[in-house]
C-alpha cells in the first residue's frame, strides 16, 4: 500500500490513501470496531468518540483519506478542514445538552498520539486541570479558526 496521500484533491478518495499502520484509517474502513464506533460519516469525514476522553463529550472528525497531520494540508484543503469543523459541531449540537459550550481545534505536529489529521471537538468543561492545558497550550494546540487563517494565507 501507499504510504501518503495520493491525491491533490481533498475529496477524491481511493484505496491508495488508506495507510496501512493508521488506526483511523481502519476506524473509518470500519475496522477496529470502527462499525459500533463511528457517529456520523460522509464521503469525505467520519466522527467517532475519542478513547481518552478529555471532557464528557469528545468526538473526533477525521478525513476519510489518510492526511497525516496539520503540517501536511495545502491551501486546497481549506474546505475540507471547514467541513470538518461544521461536522463537529453539527454532531456535538446532537450529542450535548442544549446551550452546552464547544471547543474544536488540532494538535500540531509533533504533539498527537496518531498520524492522521483528527480535530478534536469537545463539550467543555474538561474533565482535569491537565487536560485542559493540553488543549490550550499555544506551542501544541492549534484552533479551527486559526489553521483555516493559515490555509487561507498559504
């Protein structure tokens, strides 16, 4: 299998961007009982519940084809990674309690447990003081606003 993305394009999907060693991946594919896990999925994003969840609710949105991180999106994926954010927060809005508070943002290479673009979306507050810092700290948390500014100006 190939390693990498194949594609230019955000939204064309074939087998050459399923990553072989990616957890998400096969979570998407429906492995690792990705069937049972996945919330919602789209031709282009799948959401499932984080394993470690840092806040009652914390969902992941990740792209259907392998994209390894923040650090390996062009300007072209700009709608992509809007797509994932309003996915987000269409599934927490079904998910929370009404008038809940949302947080959606990246960890930035090299601070993320899996190699494969997720964006975190939670309902806070966090469940710990640390958890919260991990998911604020400028240097490793990157904000949907924030990386789609840095798309937008590549």
């Amino acid at each position: 299998m190939f390693c990498g993305r194949q594609s230019k394009s955000p939204y064309y999907v074939t087998s050459r961007d399923f990553k072989e060693d990616c957890v998400f991946c096969h979570i998407v594919q429906g492995g690792n009982g990705g069937k049972d896990r996945i919330l919602y999925k789209n031709e282009r994003v799948a959401v499932f519940e984080d394993i470690r969840p840092a806040a009652a609710t914390h969902l992941l949105v990740v792209p259907i084809h392998h994209i390894a991180n923040t650090d390996s999106l062009e300007t072209h994926d700009f709608e992509l990674v809007k797509e994932m954010h309003e996915v987000g927060e269409k599934v927490l809005l079904e998910h929370c309690r009404p008038g809940a508070k949302f947080k959606f943002g990246y960890h930035q290479p090299p601070y993320r447990s899996v190699d494969h673009l997720h964006l975190h979306c939670f309902e806070l507050p966090h469940s710990s003081l640390i958890k919260n810092l991990k998911y604020c700290i400028p240097s490793v948390w990157l904000s949907c606003d924030d990386l789609l500014k840095r798309l937008k100006n590549q």
